[in-house]
C-alpha cells in the first residue's frame, strides 16, 4: 500500500468518525431508529425481498433482522409474504404505510443535512458535490462491488 493511500485513509477517518457520531446523535429526534429507517429504506430500494438477504444486505445476522422486521411489521410499516418462487419461504415487503413513511423520515433527514450543508461556503459544497462520485466508489469497495471506474 502506497503512502499516499495510508496518508488518506489516515486524515479521513476521524472526519468519518466523527460525521457518523454526529449525524447518529442528531437522528435521534426521529421516531424512527438507524436499524429500522436503513431496513425501510433497503426494501424500497430493493423491493420484496427474503430474510437471508435483508440480513446481508444489512450486514447483520438473520435473526438481528427479523427482531427488527417484528418491530417495524408491528407498526404497519412491512409484511411478511410467502416467497413466490419457494412456498416454504418468507419475503418481507413494504406496505403502502411503510413507503410514505421511509419517504417523509428520508425527506426530513435530507432537509437537516442540507441545512448544515447550507452553512458551508459554495466553494465548499461544490468540493463535497464532486467527490460524491468517489464517495459513492468507495462504499462499493466496502460492500465488495466495486468496479473499475
């Protein structure tokens, strides 16, 4: 591994960190939590999908999921549905409840970041704007996708 490589991982992880802790410390005013938003959010993106694979899409073990599912299927949020293509399966869907409510949670986190977005000079905003491609590489790479680019 390059210096260069080292030099940058090295500056960019306490941002990192510390963005996260932040944006985590902010997101508790919402009714819903991280866990619960990032499974709505990963089934509008992704549609029905089963168990196993909303745990690996989480990063998290299948039972960690189906806690979570519980909670947010008591709310009216997802339902359970036989998998169409194995009648011993289960899928987890969003209902229509779920889509306007992971629509309204993300609307309203966009609009608070943008806030603080708003607070940077446009010098600024336009650097963060161009490094959102490589930004968006790099969760590639964490996730195992990446592709040359």
């Amino acid at each position: 591994m390059d210096t260069v490589t080292i030099g940058l991982a090295t500056e960019f992880r306490p941002i990192l960190l510390r963005l996260d802790l932040l944006v985590r410390r902010q997101n508790t005013q919402y009714a819903l939590s991280r866990a619960q938003t990032s499974i709505l959010y990963t089934l509008a993106c992704h549609g029905r999908l089963r168990m196993s694979d909303l745990a690996r899409l989480e990063n998290v073990r299948v039972p960690t999921t189906s806690n979570s599912v519980t909670v947010v299927e008591s709310m009216g949020y997802v339902e359970r549905v036989r998998d169409h293509s194995d009648g011993r399966g289960v899928c987890v869907e969003l209902t229509d409840l779920g889509r306007a409510r992971i629509d309204q949670v993300l609307e309203a986190r966009d609009q608070d970041f943008a806030d603080h977005l708003s607070r940077l000079s446009p010098e600024h905003r336009e650097t963060l704007s161009a490094a959102v491609p490589a930004l968006n590489a790099l969760l590639d790479a964490f996730d195992g996708t990446a592709t040359a680019r």
